[in-house]
C-alpha cells in the first residue's frame, strides 16, 4: 500500500517564536484536485509559524495506491468496512511518520495553550476521512499500542471548507441555488464539466447573508440567503493556473471514487460517522478526547461550504455537545484560500492550533 505524501522540513533551525514547535498533517479533498499543484506554497510559509506540513495524498489520486475494484464497491454500497481500512492505514501513516521525524508531544498549560502533537486538516470532502478517526465505530483496526501512541500526539482536527456531502447532508427541497456538477441541463462531456466545475467551486460569491459589522455570515441564514452566481469582481483561483497546472491539478481518475462518495448509500453512512464523531459525548470521552475540532469557512466561499457551517454551527450551539467545536469565519476567503493567500491561511491554522489567538483574527 502507497501514499504519496509531501512535507516540509523539520523545524530544529528555527527559534520558536509566536507559536511552538507543531506538525500539520493536511488530507486533501474533493473532487479531483492534486494536492502537489495547490498546496506547495504552504511549506515556505510554515515554519516562519514554527510548524511543519505534511501533504497526505489520498489513495485513488495520482502517486497513491488506487483502490481495488472491491474497494470501489464497499463505497458504493456505503460500508462500514471502507472506513475501518481507511482508519488503520492512516493511524499507521501517522505512527511511522511520528516515530521516525520525533515529532514533539502534545502539551497542554494551565493558561489553556498547547504546543507539540498533530494537526489533522481535511480540506472540502477531505474533512470525511479527518473525522473519521474520532469515530469509535470505525476504530478497531488501529492496534492499541498505536492508538496509545496517538493519544499522546493528536490535539486538533481542522474540518477547512467542508461541503454539505462531508456531513452527510442534504439541502432542503426548496434549495435556489446551482451546482454545476448536479446540474442535469448541463450536457457536456467530462472532462470539460471538471474544468467548469474547477472554476464554479474555486470563485467568490456575494451572500446576501454576510454581515459587514462582523465580517462574517449571519448564523440565522436559510438556504435562500446565499448565492450562487459567482461575482465578477475577483477571478476564479483556477483562472491563474496554465493549461498544464489545469491538467496535473484536475484527476479524472479520482471523479468516479468521489461520485460514490456522494451517493445515498455512503451518504448515509457519512452523516452515522460524522455525528458520532462531533455530537457523541461518550464517543468524544473514548476517542482521542483531547482532541478539538475547529471549523474554517471563507465568507466568499462556495454555497455548498457556506451554507453548511451556519447548519453545523447552529446544530453545536442548540444541541447535547459532544466534542468541543470552534467556528471560524475568515473575512473575503473562498474555497481556495491555500492557493489565493498561503500566507494568510498557515497564520489562521496557527492561531486555531492555539485558541487564545483566534480573537485577533
């Protein structure tokens, strides 16, 4: 089994100034994009923040093992037993990566700081696989000597950008708004659908429920306050890349495996595993329970991800919490941000990974 995977140097040489030493280890996401194009900018803006990324390739995405045709099947038919291999295999990624870099171990201050351990990041549906490894349900086949030695090392996940799917959700019936990749009336071949897809989902949106006095999105908007028409005052992110970034950025290959990820029946189990993951308070005191779950969304981001934080948000503030949840709204981002601002978006990562800076964002 092979992963392709990225990182950035160990960070011995630098002093440790505004936030110490800490590994990111960044799972990349949705439908079709290459990680290698989009997020090498992030290495040389890391550890000027004394931390080191890791850029984990999925399987199914060039350099990493591609799943086998029963593999494919169990995501079709929404089995638990994909997420359970998933589990082991990335605890067994972190555990190797952790033992041979001696990444430092998590540590917790009375004044409620943290330095050490790892950051997990899942970008868009990326956000699935993060979570999944808080999730009990589908934890037997990490070993107990590894999960002992993760519990030593996990302090974060940070869900950046999620889509509704990443959640298991479903917008209402009534739903205005357009999606390329769901429009019927949108005949054209595929590979031209990916790339008008690319451009749709990396864009800036004007949502009628921003609000300019806290630069964020109103908690109490619905699905019709949001828009879906992008603006023409800013280029799509795509829009700056060459033909060649386009074609090494946008997998065919990985379509199909992150279509059966949007079908009913692993949407279904998506929304078990993911409510277990933030709502399950004895899931939450069982599994990795230092670790803390922030939420990222652009407030010019795609419908798809706007709409989902005010739904995740508004169910944390109403519901029996299960495990501790911060929302971070980041002024004029879209769904792009690693690409757009690199620098801007490690020092929103650094200020989540130390919770007293997030009131300076």
């Amino acid at each position: 089994m092979a992963y392709e995977f990225l990182f950035s140097e160990p960070i011995q040489n630098y002093p440790v100034r505004r936030y110490e030493r800490r590994s990111s280890s960044l799972i990349d996401p949705a439908v079709t994009m290459n990680f290698t194009d989009q997020f090498y900018k992030l290495h040389s803006c890391a550890h000027a923040l004394n931390l080191r990324t890791v850029l984990l390739h999925r399987r199914h995405y060039a350099g990493s093992t591609p799943y086998t045709p029963s593999e494919l099947e169990e995501i079709k038919q929404g089995r638990k037993s994909f997420w359970e291999r998933w589990n082991a295999e990335f605890a067994e990624f972190l555990c190797i990566f952790i033992t041979r870099e001696q990444i430092p171990k998590l540590k917790e201050h009375a004044n409620g700081t943290r330095n050490g351990g790892i950051a997990i990041i899942g970008w868009s549906l990326g956000a699935v696989p993060a979570l999944s490894i808080l999730t009990p349900a589908v934890n037997s086949g990490i070993t107990s000597e590894r999960s002992v030695l993760l519990e030593k090392y996990l302090g974060s996940c940070i869900l950046y950008e999620p889509p509704f799917q990443a959640f298991g959700h479903s917008p209402p019936s009534d739903n205005p708004n357009y999606n390329p990749w769901m429009n019927p009336d949108l005949k054209i071949p595929m590979d031209q659908l990916m790339v008008v897809f690319s451009h749709w989902v990396s864009s800036y949106f004007d949502h009628p429920c921003y609000d300019p006095a806290s630069h964020s999105l109103r908690s109490s908007a619905t699905i019709h306050d949001f828009e879906s028409v992008y603006s023409r005052d800013k280029a799509s992110s795509v829009s700056s890349w060459t033909k060649d970034e386009l074609a090494r950025g946008v997998e065919r290959d990985a379509v199909e495996m992150e279509t059966f990820m949007c079908m009913p029946p692993m949407q279904a189990m998506i929304h078990e595993l993911t409510d277990e993951a933030l709502f399950d308070a004895r899931a939450a005191s069982i599994c990795f329970p230092r670790v803390q779950v922030v939420h990222i969304c652009g407030t010019r981001t795609v419908w798809t991800c706007a709409w989902t934080q005010t739904e995740i948000k508004n169910r944390y503030q109403s519901e029996v919490r299960g495990r501790a949840m911060q929302f971070v709204d980041v002024d004029g981002w879209n769904h792009f941000a690693h690409w757009d601002q690199p620098q801007q978006f490690m020092e929103v990562v650094a200020s989540c990974l130390c919770p007293t800076r997030l009131e300076s964002l």
